[in-house]
C-alpha cells in the first residue's frame, strides 16, 4: 500500500471538486481547503466527503465544527449548504456518520467521547455554532503531531512518537516489541493484540507535548516525524 502525501490527496480533493462544487461556490470550497492543507484531520473528512455526496447534491464544506475528541479520534460536523454532516476521523480515515437528524448515533461512538443519550446530544447539536471551529491538528501545540492524540492521553498504536516503556526508545521501531512477544517478526492481528496486552500490563507513555513533540528542522509534507528523546 502507498501512502499519498498530504499534497497528492489536496489534489485528489481538487479534482473531486470540480464536480461536487457548484461554479460559484468553487472559491469559497477552496480557501476552505487551502486552510486545512496540512491537517490530516481535515484532509481526511473532505476527502471522504467529496468523494461520497452524502445527499448526492452538488455541495460545499463551509465550516468544520468540533464536537468532540478523545485519543486520536475527531467528531466533527462539517456545515454545508444543504445540512450538516458528522464524521469520525483519524489520521488513518474519515467515517461519515449522517447528518444528526437521522441519527446514526450508535451507542458505542456516543460512549467513547462521553456524549451521554442520543437525545442529549441531538439537544446539544441543535446549534452547532456553540462548538468551536476545528483547529487544523499541525497547528494544536496539545496534539501528536503523527496521530493527533492529545496531551496526556495514550498514542494510537502503531504510532511513531510513542515511547517505548521497556527501553525509552521509539517504540515502532526498538526491538522490544519483538523481545516481548518472543518472536523476530510480527505476524499479524493475534500478535498486535498480544502486544496490546503487554503494553497495557507495562504501562503505556502517554503523549506529552512538552517532552515529545518531534522538532521538525524543515517544515515539509510527508516526513516521518522522530520524537527528540
Ligand atoms: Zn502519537
Ligand atoms: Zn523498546
């Protein structure tokens, strides 16, 4: 699998545009983009949502509004002309939800960011201007840079800032993991979750922005952040 940089997917982004977007709206649709360029986050969701129309209509993300978040993961309504649409993204992708009025409000995401009853939280969302703007992630001093965990929560596994517990070093890629789980390579799910499980036991090094935030030398797209420890 190839990862396409932030670059190559604002292109992709452009190109789905030029049939989403209504003539006069491309301006707008595109100071939007621009904003969010080097937010993964942002990337993420309006790729997600001008590859998929949630309505099929011709539309336009006019404002990203954060609801929620919780180690790594983003609830976001994205306002358009037409409705506002929820989406869960990470990093790895965007999910949409629906657009709040239908509600696919499942028990399990309404858990995880704490959002007590459907009911509460269709009251809540009702006016969606009481939630602050989406700060594109890059520019939050508080998030991971490389998985948008935010200050003094657990990393998303696999991420490249987590710091090992058994030897201070980069956990995806000190040996521990291996040493661990008594094997050279690991296979697959079964061991992940194996490893999950050691981890938990050690203690995981929540992310600390402070201690880990990598020091980029040169800004630029697509480079694997080290953290300075
Ligand atoms: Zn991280
Ligand atoms: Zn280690």
């Amino acid at each position: 699998m190839t990862i396409k940089t932030l670059a190559q997917q604002k292109e992709d982004i452009l190109l789905l545009m030029k049939y989403a977007v209504p003539a006069e709206q491309m301006v707008e649709a595109r100071q939007l983009l621009n904003r969010y360029q080097t937010d993964i986050i942002a990337i993420n969701l309006l790729s997600a949502f001008y590859s998929y129309l949630p309505e099929g209509l011709d539309d336009t993300v006019r404002e990203l509004r954060l609801l929620a978040r919780r180690q790594g993961a983003f609830l976001i309504a994205a306002i358009t002309y037409h409705s506002a649409y929820f989406y869960l993204v990470t990093v790895n992708k965007a999910e949409f939800l629906g657009d709040g009025k239908d509600g696919v409000w499942d028990k399990e995401i309404r858990d995880f960011f704490e959002l007590g009853s459907r009911e509460d939280f269709l009251k809540k969302t009702t006016n969606l201007t009481n939630f602050s703007e989406h700060t594109p992630a890059h520019q939050d001093e508080q998030l991971c840079p490389a998985c948008a965990a935010a200050d003094g929560e657990k990393h998303v596994l696999g991420c490249p800032v987590e710091v090992c517990p058994w030897c201070d070093g980069q956990l995806t890629s000190c040996h521990c993991r291996f040493e661990q789980l008594d094997r050279d390579h690991l296979l697959g799910e079964r061991e992940l979750a194996a490893l999950e499980e050691k981890l938990a036991k050690k203690g995981r090094i929540p992310y600390d922005s402070a201690k880990h935030r990598p020091v980029y030398p040169t800004a630029g797209d697509g480079d694997e952040p080290t953290p300075t420890t």
